[in-house]
C-alpha cells in the first residue's frame, strides 16, 4: 500500500513537473511571439547631398526636457461647403468659387475679388487667404500682445476657428531684403509680423518640415490690416503610448544623423545647392516639438540650430537641423 502510494506521489510530482515545463515552454514561444511596438520614426527628406562635420555645443545644463513623449496623431477636418462660403461672404468674396479637382491636393475652391483670394483645399481641411498687393499704412507701433489679439480676432470674427480653438504660438517680424527672400529682422524694421498658431491639446509646439513656418498663420501688416493667413483645421488625439525620448549623451553620439531642413533662414533652396556645398555645421542650440510631416503623425524631434559655412558664401549662414527624438 506504501509502495502504490508512493508511486502515485512520485506520478504525479512528474506530470506536474512535465506540466509546469510545457506551460513555461508554450509562455515564452508566445512572448517571442508578440511583436515589439517599433518605435515610431518621422519623414524627414534628406535634401543635402555629401556629407559634412557637425560639432554639437550645447551645454549639459541646456538639454532640459522631459524623458518621455507621446506620438500624437492629427485628425484632419474637410471642409463643410456651407462653412467654406460663410467665411468667404465675411471676407468680401460675392461671386460663387472656381471648383477644380487636383490630383494631388482634390477638390480645390478658389475665390477672386478686386482686392485678394481665397483658396480652399476641401478634403484637407486647408484655407489660403491673400491681398493681392501691400496696401499702404501708418506703422501704430502695436505691441506683441496687439498684434497676437489681432491676428486671433481675424480667424475667430470670420469663422475659421473657435474662440480658444487655436492658440497663438510664437511670433516673428519680417521683411525682405534686396529680393533675397524673407528674414527676421528687428521689429521696427518688419515689413509685417507673423502670427502662428498651433490647435490646443499638445505638450509640445507642432513644427512642418519648414522651421521658419507652422501649418497656420496669419501675417499682420504694422497698421494692423490683415495681409495674409494660412489655417490647417485638425484636431490632435493625444497617443496611447509613452516613449523614451533620447539623452543629452544619446544626441550628442547622433548629431551627425541630423538632417539639416534650413538654411538662411528657409531662404536658400537645399535641393539647388551642389554635393559638398555645405562644409560644416555647429550646433548652439537645442530644443523639443513635435513634426508635423507628410503623414499625419505628430512626431518629437529635436530641432538643431546653429550655423553652417557653405561654398559660395563669405559668411556663416543660420542653418536648421532635425533629429528625431524618441529613443530606440
């Protein structure tokens, strides 16, 4: 009777045994099994060809940001005819739009007046206003906060946004200079001041793949006349999932995988310059948005500044770089 029992213990202590060993065995298949989440990448086009030496000299004590991020997405808003017309009714437009389809942008409506136009990019959710020409004006020295309020009242009094839908980013003073193309200059010098703006709900300023621009903006003339706007209706979805954004050490190892978007300040086209034009780079400044590139993530990137000596020209010129953000 010992015997039997004893044999059934030793029985069964082996199918546990072999149980518990097939069990763990099944588990660990299945975790090797379950595709890790890829850490999100943003599209950067690389328009620069050769390659060049970049110093980074940035202060440890400058690389202040958060460890973690989230990849937000757009969730773009087409545009309701009816909403289309009222704003181009309160804009002075009287006469129905021209309708085309674009093969890349789809259906376009474009209105004409004396005076300016307005293009509207329907399915995504794009609006183009202009002046056909500089009207003359009085500077009234407006301040920042003047200028802000009245590029948030042309978007809000003529139904592009919602009060507080859109908020007021940053702030830039520009002129040209000699047809060279837009810079930024002193404000009493500007030619006319530009307003971005960014939607609500972000943890972080949304940069296109144009530095020098966000997707929405309005350009302010000195006498407080509206001159220009550009506004891309979308909301954000905030993600899911958090990930780890790269170290001070980690971007100091991978500046030279950073892709340089702009040069003198966005007025020098990149994909005009020659290979090995750009002969050096040295980064002196570091800070955190999210991009808003060809898809509709929102993605962390690090934007670079310094300046770069290129072939061609006496002086250094402001140079722009992109490096993505999230670690792997």
């Amino acid at each position: 009777m010992n015997k039997i029992k004893k044999t059934k213990v030793v029985i069964g202590l082996f199918i546990f045994i072999v149980f518990v060993a097939t069990v763990s065995y099944l588990l660990t298949v299945n975790q090797e099994r379950v595709p890790l989440t890829p850490v999100p990448s943003p599209n950067i086009p690389i328009s620069v060809k050769g390659e060049y030496p970049i110093e980074f000299n940035v202060d440890r004590q400058d690389f202040n940001f958060s460890q973690r991020a989230t990849v937000d997405t757009k969730e773009r808003r087409p545009l309701d005819k009816d909403f289309l017309s009222a704003i181009a009714q309160k804009l002075g437009f009287s006469s129905e739009p021209f309708i085309a389809n674009d093969i890349e942008d789809g259906e376009t409506h474009i209105y004409r007046s004396a005076s300016a136009g307005l293009v509207a990019y329907i399915e995504k959710g794009i609006i183009r206003y202009s002046l056909h020409s500089f009207p003359a004006g009085v500077n009234k020295n407006l301040t920042d906060e003047e200028i802000k309020n009245i590029a948030n009242d042309f978007l809000t009094e003529n139904g592009f946004t919602k009060d507080s839908e859109y908020q007021p980013s940053s702030l830039a003073f520009l002129a040209q200079r000699a047809g060279e193309g837009l810079y930024d200059v002193p404000k009493n010098e500007a030619a006319f001041y530009q307003v971005n703006f960014e939607p609500g709900g972000t943890d972080l300023p949304i940069l296109t793949l144009n530095p020098e621009n966000s997707s929405s903006y309005v350009h302010v003339l000195p006498d407080g006349n509206i001159f220009a706007a550009v506004i891309e209706l979308y909301s954000v979805k905030k993600g899911l999932i958090t990930y780890p954004l790269k170290n001070y050490d980690q971007v100091a190892s991978e500046v030279g995988s950073s892709v340089l978007v702009s040069l003198d300040e966005g007025n020098i086209n990149l994909t005009d310059l020659p290979e090995g034009a750009v002969t050096s780079v040295n980064i002196s400044e570091i800070s955190l948005s999210y991009l808003s590139d060809t898809s509709d993530n929102l993605t962390p990137i690090f934007i670079l500044n310094g300046v770069a000596k290129v072939e061609g020209f006496d002086n250094d010129l402001k140079a722009s770089l992109y490096l993505p953000a999230l670690s792997p």
